[in-house]
C-alpha cells in the first residue's frame, strides 16, 4: 500500500510540475487577464504539497507536515482565485489571507504533535470541505456572469470533492481502527477516498488552467480581429484615394455581395464554400476588388473620356497588381485571414468571365474563385446603373435583362439565378446608397 501511495503521490507531482512551468512561459500573457495573482501560487503550493506526500515515507512527520499545510493553503489560494473572478481583492482580504496561512499552519503543527492521525484528517476535511463550500459559493455567483463551460464543470468537480470529503470522514468514524502513525495505514475505502479526493484537485486546476488558456486565446483573436480590420481599412483607404468611385460605390457593391452570397446559401449552392465564416468575411474583403488601381497612372486612371486601346491594356493590369497587393500584405499579416484569401480571390478574378473570355487569366466557370464570380455580378450591375463621364444611367429593369443575357457567357449561372431572386432587394440597395 506504501508504495502504491508514493507512486500515485510522485505521478501527481509530476502532473503539478508540469502545470506549474506551463504558466511562467505564459507569465505576461496571463498578466493581461488581471485575475489571476493566486494562480501560480495555488499551483506551486500543490506541487509541493504532492512531492512531499511522495517522499513522507522516507522522510518522516515533517514531509507530512508540509504535505498537509500546502494543500490547505493551496485550496484556500483557490478560492481567493475564484474570488478574484468575482471582484478584486482589496488590501485588508490580501492581509487576512496571509493570517490565514499562518493560523492554518500553526493549528496543524500543534495538531500534529499532540493528537492522533484521525483527529489530523478531521481537521483537514473540516477545513477542505469549508473552502470547497466557499469555492461553491464564488462560482455560482460567477456562473451568473459568465456561464463558461469551464466554470460549469468546475462547480461539479467541486461539489463532488466536498462530497469525497464528507464520506471519507463519516468511514473514518465508522471504520477506522486504532490510532495509525500515517495516513498509509488506512484501509482500502479510505484509500480510495483519499485518492479520488487528489484526483479531484488535479482536474480542478486542469481546467482553471484550461480556462486561463481560452481567455488567452480570445484575446489573441480579438486582437487579430482588429488588427485585421484595421489593415483592410487601411487597404480600402488606399484605393479610395486612387480609384475614381465614390464611397457609395463601396457601401452598395458591399452589399450586393452580401446579399448575393446569403441568397446562395438559402439556395444551398456551393455548400462546402459558402461557410457560416465565407458569409461573414466576404463582405470585408468586396471593397478592395480594385485596390490593383494604385498602380494605374493618373492620366489612364482619371482620364475623362474613353480609354485608348493601348491604355485599356494598361488598365486591365489592375486585376493582377491587386492581386499582388494583397498578397504582398497576407505575407506581412501574422495571422491567417480569411477576409484577406477572398479579398485576393476577388481582386484577381472579378474580371474573369464564365466563357473564358475575362481578364487576366482567361479562367473557365469554376476555376474562377466563388467570390471572384459573386463580385464580377455586383461590380457590373453597379457599373450599369451608375453614371459614368462615359455613359449614363441605365435603369434597373435594362440592367436585370444585360445580366440576365451574360448567364451563362459572363457570368455563373446559379450568381445570376440568386440576383434575379434579390434584384428588387438589388434596387433598394442602389436607391439607399444613390451617388
């Protein structure tokens, strides 16, 4: 039974060591959360408190003592972490916590010298289960706030470790026998209680640290998010300042393609590219369709008349030096975008045609990317119902059957299928976002 118990003792250890240098690589991202001063504390009293369970064989009292004292201290550590979720710790509950670790500590040192090993193991159900019950009582008013699964799952666990607790005492009453020199001498239920009990606290502090780690990463991704934006903005304020569209241009092209790809979604086309997140992003990445026009020079891009055939070559280079912009950006962006991939998609091929008769690459119906396809339909009805220095405003109904003629040569079949389903939600759009 000894050296059952040291080994199980030892494996512990090993699980706290290794939760305990998890943190301190982690130490500043974990500062950011603000919440969790107790943490690295509550770990490194466990750690200590399960080497020296290991080693009190060899050892003697004294590996026990301290065995015992960190545990307690590591649980009380524990439910001023949970407290500290709650609300922030002023100086006179830190002041009282430090006497606390002293009182605690004093009161088992005395019991150790003067009672039996059973009175021992009251003392600590006794103080274990009161600290689980105050653990039990942050966390429900925690789960009011924020009803995190992990938080869900540690009430549980700790609801069954007062439970443990409460048995192992009752047993000890009931059965135990003699006045044993350790706890190793007790017999195979109160065993079993004890160990279920350490089990217990190693899950509990798997899944705070479970928990710290999804708070680290919702921020990286709320951060990425911004940054993200921040740099579409930048990108889409790049092209403003160069093309000849106005703002409203952008608003109504955005929103044709929007409208576009959810109608595409109802109609179940394309199931495995219109995901929840292609929904969200491609909206995003539409304004920067002609960010390739940065490269255009000023007289062929301003130029108030009909292009040349020579400037219109000239032109058509936007497509792929928009392209190369952006991919020039995805390189310099340290997170994976989705906004950015359609945005590149976008700017390459929405001058590409379903026929093969687009520009630059001269790509055929499904080797154009679906957001190219999607942008190529809302740039031109756009293009037909603006006016131009060029050309006039043509009417909505004159614009439907234009489109309507290139399904099929121009443009997707199924795109054209959708915007004759939204072209009256098309007709608002341009009417709400007039020039």
């Amino acid at each position: 039974m000894q050296l059952t118990n040291q080994i199980f003792y030892f494996t512990s250890f090993i699980v706290m060591l290794g939760l305990t240098l998890g943190f301190f690589p982690q130490y500043e991202e974990y500062k950011v959360n603000k919440k969790t001063f107790f943490w690295p504390i509550s770990l490194t009293f466990y750690t200590l408190s399960m080497l020296c369970f290991a080693i009190a064989p060899w050892v003697g009292k004294p590996a026990l003592a301290i065995a015992n004292i960190c545990l307690i201290w590591g649980s009380l550590s524990i439910s001023l972490l949970f407290r500290s979720w709650r609300q922030a710790l002023k100086m006179p509950e830190l002041s009282a916590y430090c006497v606390a670790l002293v009182i605690l500590a004093i009161a088992y040192l005395l019991l150790l010298s003067y009672s039996s090993t059973s009175i021992r193991i009251h003392y600590l159900n006794l103080i274990l289960a009161s600290l689980s019950l105050w653990q039990i009582y942050e966390l429900s008013k925690q789960l009011k706030v924020r009803r995190a699964f992990q938080i869900k799952v540690l009430f549980g666990v700790i609801l069954l470790q007062l439970t443990v607790r409460l048995i192992r005492s009752a047993d000890l009453l009931l059965e135990f026998n003699g006045n044993p020199s350790t706890i190793f001498e007790e017999g195979v239920f109160g065993f079993l209680l004890r160990i279920s009990s350490v089990l217990l606290i190693l899950l509990t502090c798997v899944l705070i640290a479970n928990y710290f780690l999804e708070i680290i990463w919702r921020g990286h991704k709320q951060n990425s998010e911004l940054l993200e934006k921040a740099m579409l903005s930048s990108l889409n304020a790049l092209s403003m300042a160069r093309d000849n569209e106005t703002g409203n241009h952008i608003l109504r092209t955005q929103s044709y393609v929007a409208a576009l790809a959810n109608r595409l979604h109802i109609m179940n086309a394309y199931p495995s590219e219109i995901t929840p997140l292609f929904l969200s992003n491609i909206a995003n990445a539409a304004p920067l369709h002609d960010i390739g026009k940065v490269g255009i020079p000023d007289e062929i891009l301003k130029k108030g008349v009909s292009l040349t055939e020579s400037e219109w070559v000239t032109m058509k280079t936007h497509a792929s030096l928009g392209e190369n912009v952006l991919n020039a950006a995805k390189v310099e962006y340290p997170f994976h975008s989705t906004s950015l991939d359609l945005a590149i998609d976008i700017a390459g091929g929405h001058h590409e045609c379903w026929d093969g008769s687009g520009y630059p690459r001269g790509l055929t119906a499904e080797n154009i990317p679906l957001a190219a396809r999607i942008m190529s339909l809302a740039d031109m009805y756009d293009a037909l119902v603006s006016e131009r220095v060029y050309k006039a405003r043509w009417s909505h109904e004159d614009a439907v059957k234009e489109i309507l003629a290139g399904q099929g040569k121009f443009f997707d079949p199924l795109v054209v299928e959708a915007f004759l389903l939204e072209q009256t939600h098309f007709r608002d759009i341009s009417l709400k976002y007039q020039d």
